[in-house]
C-alpha cells in the first residue's frame, strides 16, 4: 500500500518538475500539455541518466539518478524563470479542473490496474522471467550497457529503455523488484490512459474553439473518457463469439448424438471448433487460460494447409497477462508523439521553411524534444519509430503547406523525415553500436493473409465507429471528382501492393540459396504452383484488403475534399481559419493505422520464426493504438451529432443497461447452487432465465435501429450500431478479467509480491542474499529450454548467469554463437567429480557463485562435494546453498 501511494507521489513530482518544458513545447493544445507531462518527464529524466551512466560520468544508482533529475529540475526552472513562475501558477489555477480531471484519470487507471495485479501477482509463465531478468539485471550493473542476466561476458541485446525507465522508479521509491514489476504495469496502465484520455480530450477542444481562451464546455470532460476505455478496456470480439460457442449458438445433434456446427468447423477462431462440454452463457473450457485464445484470432495457413500461429496481442490482454514487454512499455510514449504530432498540425512547431538539405526549420526545444522522443521510441520498441516519425513528419509538412502551398513540400518531407530519423538515431547511437537482431531483412507475404473474417473480429468494435463517421462525413461533403480519384489511389495502392509481392515472392522462390527452402514452408511444389495459389487464395478471400482500401479511399476523399485557406504562423491562439485541424488528424491516424494493418498483407519481417507471427503482432498493436484513438473521437463526434435522445431511446438504453448488468452477474457468479443451475449444464436456447436477459439486449437494440430507420434517422442508426459493436468487445474484459483472477480471489490475500506463490522460502532467501552480495557470475541449472521457473536465482537477483533461456538468447542476438558449449560446460561443471575439469569451467566463465538447490538437483547427476571441499560455502537454507569461488573475484 505504502509502495503504491509513493508511485503517484512520484508521478505528481515528475509531471510538476516537467510542468514548464511542457507548456512550451504544446502551446496548443489545452492545459499547455498537462496530460503528457508525466510520460515526458520521465523519458529526460532517463535519457539524461542514460548518457550520464554511459559516458562514465555517473554510476547506475539512486545518487546517479538523483543528479540526473537535479538536472532535470535545473532546466526547468530556469525555463519557468524566464516564462514568470507567477504566469504558470495563474494557468495552472486557471485550469484546476483540468488538472483534477488529468489527475483523476491516472489514479484511477492505477489504482485498478494495481488491484487487478494484486490478485494475481505472481512473475511466472509466459515470458515474465525475462522481463523480472532485465530489470534486476539493469538494476544491478554499474554502468550501461547492462549486463546480460542469461549471458555472463555479454551485454543485453535488446530495447531496454522501458526497463531502464522502470528500475528508476523502483530505485527511486525504494521498491523492492518483485514489488516493483507489478507496479511498473500499474504506471504504464495509467500513463497511457492519461495519454489517450488527453489527445482526445485535445481534438475535442480543438474542434469546437477557436482560442486557448474560449472556456471548455463540460461534456468533453466526460466524453473523452470513452479514448482510454477503447484503448486499455474494449477487446475484440473473440470474447463475443466465445460467449456464443459456449452457450451452444449454431450446434446440433447428428444421428449418432454428437454435437456438430459447420458454422464452427468453418470460422476457426482458436478454442471454438470443438463442442462445449456443457452449455453455458460463461466460457467452461477449463485449463484455466481462456483469457488466451483472443490473442490468438489470426491464423495463417500454408499452400499445404498447415496451420501457423499468429500473435494478435491488444492492450487488455497484454495488462492482464501482465508481460511488460516493449510493445507495452512504449505506449504512454507512442501517445506522446502522437499528441506532438497534433501539436505539430495545429502550428506548435513554428516550422520555418528551408531550402537546404537536412534543414528541419524548426525551433531548437522542438527539434531537440522531437529527437529525444523519437529516439527514445527506437530505443524502447525499434518497430515503432519509422511510422511516428512518418506521421510527425506529415503533420509538418501539412501545415506548411496550408501557409505555403504544395510546392516544394515532397522535398521538405524528405528532409524532415531524414533529419528527424537520422538525429534521433544518432542521439541514442551507442544503443546502436550495442544492439544485434534476429531481424534479416523482409520477406514476400506470399501465402499468408488476413482473412476478412479474422480481420473483422479483430479490429470490429473500431472498424464500425470509423466507417460509420467517415462515411457520414463524405456524405455530408461529397465530391463525385474528388471520390473517383481518392477510389483510383485506394485501387492502386492495393494492386500496386499485390503485384509487388506475387513478383518479388516467385522471384526469391526462384532463387537457388533461398527458394527451396521457402517452397517448402509454403507447402507448394515448385514457383508456379506457389504464385498459381497466391492468387487463387487472394481472390478466394479479399475482404481484409478491401476493408482497408475501404479506410483509404474514405479517409483520401475527405482529405482531399477539405477545403482550407493560407494561414498565418500565430503562436498565441489557435488558427481560426484552419477547418477542423482535428478532422485532419482524425484522418491521419486512420490512415497510419492502415499503413500498419497493409503491410503484412504484403511482407513481413524476416525473423527465425520465418512466418508474419512477430510482423501481425507489432503492427496490429500500434493499429490497435490508433485506431482506437480515431474510433474514439469518431464515436464522440457520432453521439454529439444524434442528439438528446428521446424518451423511447432513454428508456431503450436504460434497459439494455439494467439487462447487461443482470447477465453480468447471473453469468459470472459462481458461489450459490441456484446462480449456478441458470448458467451451468443448460439446455436449448429459452431452458434458462438467463437466456431471456442475454437476448433481450441485442432484442431493446434491434427494436431501437428498426425505429430509427422506419423515422429514417440515419445518424441515430449508424451511433446505435457503433454502441452495439462497442458492446460486444466489452464482453471480452467482464469475462475474462473474472476468470484470470479466480473471481478476485480472497481480499484478504492481496500482494504485489511477484516471487509469492513462485518461490520457496529457501530459494527465495538465496535469492536476496544474491541481491546483497559482490556482483559475480553464477552457475545454476539449466535444461536447455524456455517458459519455465530454470534460472530463477538470476532472474529475480540480477546476477549474470552462465546461460539462461536458450530460445530468447538466440532471438536477441540472431543465432547461437555466443553461447557455445555453455549448455554442456553446465552439465560438467555440477555432474563431474573431476576437480581440475570443474576449475577449467570456472576459469573460462569467471564464475563466482554456484547456486545448489532442488533444480540442480533434478537435472543433473550432482556431484557436490567437490564444491564442499574446495569452495567456501557462503549461503545455507535447507536445500539450497550457494558456494563462492573466491579466486573469481580479482580476474
């Protein structure tokens, strides 16, 4: 509780100390920027650290870290001293209730992301291992780059800034790691709800006021709450489907009594091909992880019809597995540069045209906290930085050109984007120097698409919000010339696309060092047969692509059509004769998050997994980002434009409320022989009370379009479907959250203790007496694989291990060399009776201490007085013990 209350204490310090850096770099947007003052100040505060602690000028440690934030401090008040501390206070005053608003958002994003940890804590399964392994790790290093937890005499390979970021606050607020993992989801949870909250709460403003002075109208403080409910809360729509296969939608009974659904067998989505034990309104597959299956909506298939595993990870389901990997890590600072691109559309970069080559035209804060930012994505996530920069890039120019024209403006994006990618680069360069990747190149998407089916469950709650604003929006504005162009550019982007990857895909097939080896993994027999079924297979299912073209063209024919006049370079208000800067940036982040959505129609990246597993997870989660932020604002303006509903519509979405929270409860209580009797082993649909309350929501629904459409109310319909999609990818978290926590478990056994329940009490004595010891390379057991509790000691101490998990070593360096004959030098080392061969090992990896416990037992033919003879046994706790080598220490 205490660690908990020092986290927010820490972000209301963080956010006050950036206050005056921010309210310059976003001068238009309301607030002055307040929302992302958090998330920024955090990135300088570790950027600064970083280059300190890499050049050798500070050590990694609190005393580091405290003069890096007295750095901070010292900039900012001479910043405020310039701008009058008198003129911030008043602003600040002047917007308390933004403050209120941007604070209460964050504490309660916090809070209850907290509290969902809390019921499960426990750092184990999946890839939790890894991450607890870089941050104890980066925690115990002197300098940067960090030691390799899992590779003793190597650096990590790998974004690490996200875990940087989060050993700071750890460092900072005295928490211990196993604590601070949990607390670190907590704070990103809630920055990036911050985040979203405050770009749509910023579009909204901006679309309705003409000056920064123009008071902001009530609603909006609540209606861009609905940004971090889309983003963080709603789901696709597996949860949907998964709630109707469970309850027995589309079975019947063949002549032998087997339950059987072509309906089912046909739509493979991941765990809903097979019958349900038993019908239920509340998915009864056991195992535990029906949480699962939704990551998992997209499946790829060979030309053999071989199925291949796609990871679709969205945000719900990334913070309830609770791996904070970098996709996650790097959200609040996603949401960071895209309100700077906002800023940017809007005139807050002051951009001055150049003509010389690399000339950024811009002021040195923005270009300076441009950089930082950009960079410190590369650093974070490497697969997010080209598209953010592609869309601040564009805001510039767009603005530049309603001053200006078009002339000359290919060339300023160009420049801009060369010079902004290339100094963010080189401001994060020894990160570079550092890094090696799996990454070889890219690969022809020649067998593998998205099926539109797949594509719809996926991104279904968003697609309908946007389709259903844009097309409302062309409607309104529709120009016949401008809709066949923008038709033509959408068509020819897709051919121009397919035609790229059925040509580039037959000639790397007919490549002799590459082709046969990747016609084997297609499933095809020779180049011809290849490209011959590409086709047949794009023909068969084109629906993603249209969908997407769809976006394209609407968003192309709106940006096209709007009309705008030359405006000034203003810095004190708002430019009032730029039409609806946030309609344009609507358009922008529809349109980059259908950039990252096509591309893997067409490529991906070329890993060791040579399949679009790592390329559809990257890029449909920033999709997710953006989109959700577009669905959002589209969502908001939709309502606006429906007005005050009736009495009949108030009394339909009253009902549809009180239903929901009826079906809500009867669906998911389990405590009660009754409760369970309306939701367990039920018969045919109508057997069951509850059958009556979940049907009778989509019923109040159906009746509310069929009035609005007999009334001819198009607005009112196109909103009530919007609802209705949105609803559905809320089933998913209600469910599922229910289920990952066992019901919310026991009050009374709340932690954020991530080693509870992992651990023993032995092993987790050994492992904080690691924590106090002389940083040395340690031996403990490893079996060679991944996804398990092995080399739990360096995991949760930070001390280098000889070898870790072999699998991710290999995926972060792009290939096994560096690790050589640790795996079997391991096995000699704990199974060999040889005390010479023991002290060979020893000396080629340095190793200090050799951890003996359960694990090593189990795996190896221990041989363990060799290490009683002739180390020092420094740690005993019942079946653990730690020997020191000393003659390690002085090499």
């Amino acid at each position: 509780m205490i660690q908990s209350l020092l986290w927010l204490l820490f972000s209301i310090l963080i956010g006050t100390i950036t206050l005056p850096l921010c309210r310059r770099l976003f001068t238009r947007l309301p607030g002055k920027g307040y929302f992302f003052a958090k998330p920024l100040g955090l990135l300088l505060w570790g950027f600064v650290f970083w280059w300190l602690v890499t050049l050798r000028l500070l050590q990694n440690d609190l005393s580091g870290q405290l003069v890096a934030l007295f750095i901070l401090i010292i900039v900012n008040l001479l910043i405020a001293r310039k701008d009058g501390f008198q003129v911030i206070w008043n602003e600040i005053k002047a917007n308390k209730r933004l403050v209120f608003w941007a604070e209460a958002v964050f504490t309660v994003a916090f809070v209850m992301m907290a509290l969902l940890r809390a019921f499960n804590p426990e750092i184990v399964n999946t890839e939790k291992f890894m991450e607890m392994a870089f941050i104890n790790a980066i925690d115990r290093s002197p300098s940067f780059p960090p030691l390799d937890p899992w590779l003793s005499g190597y650096s990590i390979s790998y974004y690490y800034l996200g875990y940087l970021l989060g050993v700071m606050i750890t460092r900072i607020t005295a928490t211990a790691s196993e604590v601070g993992y949990n607390l670190i989801a907590a704070y990103w949870y809630a920055m990036t709800a911050l985040g979203a909250y405050g770009i749509v709460f910023s579009m909204l403003v901006n679309s309705r006021r003409k000056s920064l002075k123009q008071e902001i109208p009530n609603w909006i403080y609540h209606a861009a709450l609905l940004a971090p409910i889309m983003l963080l809360v709603v789901s696709n729509w597996h949860g949907f489907f998964d709630v109707l296969h469970s309850r027995g939608f589309f079975y019947s009974s063949d002549e032998a009594g087997n339950l059987v659904s072509e309906f089912w067998t046909k739509f493979n989505l991941r765990d809903l091909t097979e019958a349900p034990k038993s019908f239920s309104w509340y998915p009864l597959r056991g195992g535990g992880w029906t949480w699962w299956a939704a990551s998992r909506t997209v499946i790829d298939h060979n030309f053999a019809g071989s199925a291949i595993e796609i990871i679709d990870e969205f945000p719900a389901f990334s913070f309830i597995l609770a791996d904070i990997h970098p996709h996650v890590l790097n959200m609040p600072f996603i949401l960071l540069s895209i309100a700077m691109a906002f800023e940017a559309l809007l005139g807050g970069w002051h951009l001055k045209v150049r003509g010389w080559l690399f000339s950024t035209g811009l002021e040195p804060l923005h270009l300076a906290i441009g950089l930082i930012t950009l960079g410190g994505l590369s650093f974070i996530n490497t697969w997010d930085f080209p598209f953010y920069l592609l869309l601040i890039a564009c805001s510039l120019t767009y603005f530049t050109y309603l001053q200006h024209g078009w002339n000359g403006r290919f060339w300023q994006f160009l420049q801009l984007s060369l010079g902004l990618g290339i100094g963010s680069i080189l401001l994060y360069l020894p990160f570079f120097l550092s890094f090696s990747s799996q990454a070889g190149g890219i690969l022809p998407s020649f067998s593998f698409f998205t099926a539109g089916k797949y594509f719809w469950v996926m991104f279904g709650p968003f697609l309908l919000a946007i389709l259903a604003y844009l097309c409302y929006c062309l409607y309104k504005k529709f120009d016949l010339k401008v809709a066949i162009k923008a038709a033509l550019i959408s068509l020819l982007l897709a051919v121009i696309g397919l035609l790229f990857t059925l040509g580039f895909g037959y000639l790397v097939l007919n490549l002799d060092s590459v082709g046969q080896a990747l016609l084997m993994r297609l499933g095809a027999s020779s180049p011809q047969q290849a490209l011959q079924l590409a086709i047949q297979g794009r023909l068969a299912d084109p629906w993603t692509l249209l969908t997407i073209a769809l976006l394209i063209f609407l968003a192309l024919a709106l940006l096209v059509a709007s009309k705008h006049k030359t405006v000034p370079d203003q810095t004190s208000e708002l430019v009032p004769e730029l039409k609806t800067p946030p309609e344009v940036f609507l358009l922008f982040i529809v349109l980059l998050g259908a950039l990252f959505a096509i591309l893997p129609e067409f490529i991906f990246l070329r890993d060791q997994f040579a399949n679009r597993m790592n390329t559809i997870f990257k890029f449909y989660f920033q999709t997710w980002i953006l989109w959700s932020l577009a669905a959002s604002y589209a969502s908001i303006k939709l309502i606006r434009k429906y007005g005050r509903p009736g009495l009949f519509e108030q009394i339909c979405l009253g009902l549809v409320f009180l239903l929901s929270l009826a079906a809500i409860f009867m669906g998911i209580y389990r405590n009660d022989a009754v409760y369970n009797n309306l939701n367990q082993n039920l018969g045919n649909i109508g057997s069951s009370p509850l059958d009556y309350v979940v049907l009778g929501i989509p019923l109040v629904i159906l009746i509310c379009v069929l009035v609005n459409i007999f009334k001819r109310q198009w607005s009112r319909v196109a909103t009530i479907l919007v609802l209705f999609g949105l609803l559905g990818g809320l089933i998913y978290p209600v469910v599922q959250i229910w289920q990952k926590t066992n019901a919310f478990g026991t009050p009374a056994a709340l932690s954020l203790d991530g080693m509870r329940g992992v651990l023993q009490p032995d092993e987790i004595a050994a492992v904080k007496w690691l924590r106090r010891a002389p940083i040395g390379v340690l031996a403990e057991a490893n079996n060679g694989g991944q996804y398990s509790i092995y080399n739990y000691a360096s995991t949760f101490s930070g001390m280098p291990s000889v070898l870790g998990w072999v699998g991710h070593e290999s995926q972060w360096r792009g290939g096994d060399i560096e690790m050589g004959s640790r795996y079997k030098d391991l096995e000699v080392l704990y199974s060999t009776a040889d005390w010479d061969r023991t002290v060979e090992i020893l000396t080629r990896y340095n190793i200090r201490y050799i951890y003996v416990g359960p694990l090593e037992a189990s795996t190896y033919k221990l041989e363990e007085g060799k290490f009683s003879t002739h180390l020092n046994l420094a740690f005993e706790s019942g079946s653990v013990k730690i020997f020191e080598n000393t003659a390690a220490e002085n090499r």
